[in-house]
C-alpha cells in the first residue's frame, strides 16, 4: 500500500496518521527538541481535531494521549503518514 507523507499543517481532520519527521526551520533548530518534549516523534500516532477558520491559524492536534494547539509554521514541522484502519 502506497502512503503519502503530508504535514500536519495540511493533513486532513479526524484522520489518524503516524509521524514520519520531525524537520524545525532551519533557523530554529531548538524546535525539534521543542516538539518532541510534546511527544512529536517518529511512529507515534497523531490526528488533527480542529482547524482555525483563519488561514494559516492554529489547529489543535492529538498526539498520544496529549491534546496540543500548535500554529499553522510548528504544525508544517511534522511530517506525517496516513494510516487506514488506524483508529
């Protein structure tokens, strides 16, 4: 089966996904261990559950246990993969 990677910034509500990567900016190089802190690291599960009506606005996303808001530039950090059947 052929997965996509996305980021979180773009994935789709309410599907689960896996993180693949973790890639801060290039300038911010503390974000990585920033993120995972939160528990944002590769083969852990994650979903969006909301999505700013702003463009590029916060979304709220679980990761684990743990329920987070992270802007639009912290979210597009994450890479992820879909996983069907995943719940």
């Amino acid at each position: 089966m052929h997965r996509t990677a996305t980021t979180l910034d773009k994935a789709p509500l309410h599907c689960p996904l896996i993180i693949t990567k973790i890639t801060p900016p290039a300038d911010l190089p503390n974000w990585l261990f920033w993120l995972e802190d939160m528990g944002f690291m590769a083969g852990e599960r994650t979903q969006v559950k909301r999505r700013s009506y702003l463009s590029n606005g916060a979304l709220v996303v679980q990761v684990g246990l743990s329920t987070f808001a992270l802007q639009a530039v912290e979210a597009h950090c994450v890479e992820v993969i879909a996983v069907e059947g995943l719940q």
